[in-house]
C-alpha cells in the first residue's frame, strides 16, 4: 500500500481566532475551505496542513515542518510578526527553530534545512529513529541497605 496524500491535522478549539496565525505561519490564506469547521493549506506536492475545530482533540498537534532555507524563512515568517521562540543547534544534525501558536499551547513548529532532512537522502537523521529516544539510563547495581 502506498501513501499518496498527507492531510496533517492540527485541532483547535475555535478555528475563527486560530485561523490569522496560520495564515501568518503559512504565509496565504487556506486553499480548501470543506466547511465551516476545517481549512486546509497545501505546502508541498501532496502535503496539507489542515486546521480544524475540535475542541476534545485540541492541544495536542505538533508539526515539523522542514525548509530549503531556513533564515530566509525566518526572515519572511517575523516580516508576518511571528518570531521563532529560539535556534536550537543540533550537532550533526543542523539547526531549529520552534514556535507555538496563537495561545501559545497546544504544538510546537519547527524547521531544520532540507540539507538535514532524512528523508532527503544526504546527510542527516539516523533513518531507524535513534535520535528521537531518550538517553538510556544504566541500571543502579550498587548494593542497597535494608533497615531494619
């Protein structure tokens, strides 16, 4: 079976006040409007971001979005008034850079240079997900005193 279209979704509780911060974000107004609950951007191929009214699922997306060129979108994203909360380097992998929306909860966004991706076929990630697990912590093996 093969994946041919990504709809990403992304809830939130009222969509009305949520929807300026992504136009921001994306830089455009939705491409799809379905209904009066959902909107829908496409930002690569057959890539969509979709933001929907959901008030029980809200507060829980979190989105990656990777770029060609990452200061340049920085550059044109605070030109919007939205500023990336810091830059985090990440060695041997590239750069990031996360926000959050417009009540400042709920996902994160960030962004790494393609030339970091891994799915890109350079250089970049571990493709088996090692860099996403947290360090092992070694088992305690000292003896431990029993009170009495």
């Amino acid at each position: 079976m093969a994946v041919t279209v990504l709809f990403a979704g992304v809830a939130t509780r009222h969509l009305e006040p949520a929807l300026p911060w992504y136009e921001r974000l994306l830089g455009r107004p939705p491409d799809l409007v379905p209904n009066e609950n959902e909107v829908a951007w496409q930002v690569a191929g057959n890539g969509w971001i979709y933001l929907v009214a959901d008030p029980d699922r809200a507060g829980r997306a979190l989105l990656t979005l990777i770029v060609d060129d990452l200061d340049g979108h920085l550059a044109q994203l605070a030109e919007r008034g939205l500023t990336a909360e810091g830059i985090e380097v990440l060695p041997g992998v590239g750069r990031k850079a996360e926000f959050t929306d417009h009540v400042r909860r709920g996902h994160g966004l960030s962004a790494a240079p393609l030339e970091q991706c891994p799915v890109s076929g350079r250089a970049g990630l571990p493709r088996d997900g090692s860099h996403a697990r947290p360090p092992r912590r070694r088992r305690d093996t000292r003896p431990r005193r029993v009170r009495s």
